[in-house]
C-alpha cells in the first residue's frame, strides 16, 4: 500500500482486494489487525462472480 495513505484507507483498499485476489487463485490470509468482514463482505457485494466465502482473518 501506498506510503501517503492513513491506516484506514490502507486496511479498506487491502479488504476490496481479497475477493479478486480469490477469483484470480490466490491464497488469502490476512491478519486479524487488518482483515475486518464488513469490509471484506461489501467488496464481495462489488465484485462479478465473487463468493463471500475462502478468506481468512487468521
């Protein structure tokens, strides 16, 4: 993530990620400081042909 970006703009951009991330076969596994559902949940709302399944805040 960019340097110039806040914490929470870092953690929102790093949660709209992970479904594409998913879609393209990748692994996920975010920390729990940095994972956060609702986030994850609306990325996957956005993303074409996303489950809101296979991500993990462990």
């Amino acid at each position: 993530m960019p340097d110039r970006l806040d914490s929470d703009e870092q953690k929102r951009l790093a949660n709209r990620a992970i479904p594409a991330l998913l879609l393209a076969g990748h692994a996920v596994d975010c920390s729990p400081e940095v994972f956060d559902e609702a986030l994850y949940q609306q990325a996957v709302a956005r993303t074409p042909h996303a489950e809101p399944t296979g991500a993990s805040g462990a």
